[in-house]
C-alpha cells in the first residue's frame, strides 16, 4: 500500500517528498489516517545520523494523531473514525519480563520503533508519521479524548510521557518541591504536568529570561542556575528534579540541591556526562537516575490524566512543506515549545 511522505535520503540532505509502502491491514491491524504529527528533537538527530546507524531514506515522526481508517477482523478497542494516537513504538516481543511488565519501552529483545527499527513484516526500516497513513498493532495504538484540542495532543505521545513516566515512577504528589531543569519541548511539560499532580514547581534555568513563561505554565518560582547565592538558598531542599538538558553539562550543581535521599532523573542528555563528585552522593545518600518514555499502558494512562487535567503542549502549526526551517528552527531553539504539523498539507 502506497502513501506520500517525507524522508531524508542522508545524513546531509534535507527532507523531501517521497512515497513509501505501509503494509496491508492484518487481523490484530489498526489502519489510521494520520492528521497531526509532532516534530520531535529526536527526529532531527536520527536524520541526521546524529546517534549513528540510521538507514535511509528514514520518514521520521513519532508523535502521531489520526483517525481510525480501518481495522482488523480481529481488533475489537477501536472502531472506525475513532481519535487515536501513535507514539514512539508500533511493536515489541511481548513475551519477555519487561513486556510482561507493561515496559515495552524496554523490551529485552529490542522494541520496534516508529522509525528507524527493522520493519518485522515489510523489511527494511519502519518508517514514522510524516506521512499520510499508518498501520499499526492494536496494541500500540492509543485512544485519545475529543475533549481536548487535537493537535496539541501530539507532543504528548513523546515529549508527554517522557516526562510523566518519571513524575509517576518516582511518586511525585501533592507538596514535593520538584525542580525542573530546562524549559523546552520536554521541561515545558514537565513543569504542566508536575504542577496537576500537585507539587510546587521550581523552573531551573541558565535564562532568567525565561522565567515569565516558567511561571504561566505552571511554576511557582524560577531558580537561575548561574546565580550562587540562589542556589545556596534551595541547597538540600528538593524532593525530586527531572532533568531535561538534551546536551552534555554539569550534574553536580544539581546534585547539591537534593534532599537526602532524594533523586535526579534524567531524560534529555544520551551522551557523554561532565565528571561527577561522589561525595555529593555518598553524603547525602542521593540518586541520579535516567529514564526513557513509558509502556503503553503508562502512555495511555498519561493520556487519559492530561485529558482530566486539560493539559497539552504549547505548539506552533506548520505545513509539511516546511519541515526543514522548522528543524533549523528547533536547533536555534527558536520554538516554543513543539511544532506539529497539519498532515493535510502532505497532497497523496
């Protein structure tokens, strides 16, 4: 099955039209018209081999909201033009421990992701949501509420989990101190979702600048990293901080404003770290812990949450035509906070 999408051919080209293959509707397949798909850090660094082992041409996109085209003879959770989404996994093994435990994310023997894995019935790399259509297992295919708006919903699917799934494992509630490094794709929502389940939110930043925005998405109070004597006033008084820097930097300021016992997660930075002083562990019996999404059912749940709490994420539209002054953009940081693009620009 034939459908228009968006691809990069190499690591130095820029994105273009192309057509590709989605396979047909098995029994178990859900077939989905896509309608919005978010732009994603993660999408440019694959395009661009940033992270090494692309195989091109690569469609990238793993933030997906569409409608419910067709389904399977045996799918029996979705029906025809339901609202459903597509997040950063279409398949995994489902019979090891992770995926017994509902963490397909971790899947022991590699989780099928949206783009860029071995596609297990066509061969060759999956290709994402920058495209018209998609074909997908029932049970990587998510329901999304009417109640909220519908393109905003897309950044949830990545950027949302990513950090709804470490505010859930590490038991964030009501009244924790829970700082927030980086006010990006991923902080701006962590500072939303952090707020709903009642903590009070410290936005931690480089940019004073940015501390107006901090506190309308949610923020009680703006730390500025760069500031000493601030950072000595909030020393050893954080529950938890969720860390979203997406590059290499140093840990160990962070590290100073933990409690005892307390935990840093992080989410952004998959490459090398500055050293980091033990001490600064030991002698507060700290953590520093990474996290990647979360399982299906996590996902769901975080879907389902943001739709009580009427959360989405900030976004700006773009038409799939211009894709590539969006991933300049992104890489300026000239973006607040998720681009998302209107799928009906992308002509079958």
């Amino acid at each position: 099955m034939k459908t228009a999408a968006y691809a990069a051919q190499s690591a130095e080209s820029e994105l273009e039209p192309i057509e590709i293959e989605r396979r047909q509707l098995g029994d178990n397949d859900v077939h989905i018209d896509i309608e919005y798909c978010g732009v994603c850090h993660s999408d440019i660094h694959t395009a661009h081999n940033d992270w090494g082992g692309t195989v091109y041409p690569v469609v990238p996109g793993h933030e997906i909201i569409g409608r419910v085209k067709a389904v399977g003879d045996k799918v029996s959770n979705f029906k025809q033009g339901q609202l459903v989404g597509v997040g950063c996994m279409v398949d995994s093994c489902q019979t090891c421990s992770a995926c017994d435990d509902d963490l397909e994310q971790y899947c022991e023997n590699g989780a099928t992701m949206t783009y860029g894995s071995e596609d297990p019935v066509l061969g060759g790399p999956t290709h994402g949501g920058y495209s018209n259509q998609i074909v997908v297992d029932e049970k990587f295919v998510l329901n999304v509420s009417e109640k909220l708006d519908t393109k905003a919903v897309a950044p949830l699917l990545c950027a949302g989990i990513t950090t709804y799934s470490p505010l859930r494992q590490w038991n964030v509630k009501k009244g924790d101190k829970v700082g927030v490094v980086g006010l990006g794709g991923l902080g701006h929502m962590g500072v939303k979702l952090a707020n709903a389940m009642g903590a009070e939110v410290v936005m931690i930043t480089t940019s004073p600048e940015k501390g107006k925005d901090a506190k309308r998405l949610g923020a009680k109070e703006v730390l500025v990293s760069k500031d000493e004597d601030a950072m000595k006033q909030h020393m050893g008084s954080f529950d938890f901080i969720l860390n979203t820097v997406p590059v290499p930097h140093d840990l160990n300021p962070y590290v100073g404003l933990l409690k005892r016992d307390a935990t840093m997660v992080l989410v952004g930075a998959l490459e090398p770290l500055p050293d980091l002083h033990g001490a600064g562990l030991i002698l507060g019996r700290k953590r520093i812990a990474g996290s990647l999404i979360g399982g299906i059912k996590e996902t769901q749940e975080m879907l389902d949450f943001c739709a009580e709490h009427d959360i989405v994420s900030d976004v700006e539209m773009i038409d799939m035509q211009d894709i590539n002054t969006a991933f300049k953009r992104v890489m300026d940081s000239d973006v607040k906070y998720r681009f998302v693009i209107d799928m009906k620009s992308l002509k079958s």
